[in-house]
C-alpha cells in the first residue's frame, strides 16, 4: 500500500511539522514573557 518513499516524505513532513510548531510557540512564549516585565498590574 505505502511505498518506502511515500513513508520517508510523510515522517519528514511531520518532523518538519512540529519543528515549525515548537518555534513558533517557543517565539510566542518569549515574546509574552518579555511584554510581561512591562506590565505593572
């Protein structure tokens, strides 16, 4: 059914998936860090 190519692209896209997942969160949660030091609530 799947074909030895088919399974290497599939499990580099979904490595490549969360790679971009986890950098983006990771830029998100320093950037809200960051914007919370200047808050004075």
């Amino acid at each position: 059914m799947f074909d030895g190519a088919f399974l290497s692209h599939a499990i580099f896209w979904l490595i490549g998936a969360i790679s971009v997942c986890g950098v983006v969160s990771a830029f998100a949660a320093m950037f809200a860090m960051g914007r919370s030091g200047y808050r004075e609530d």
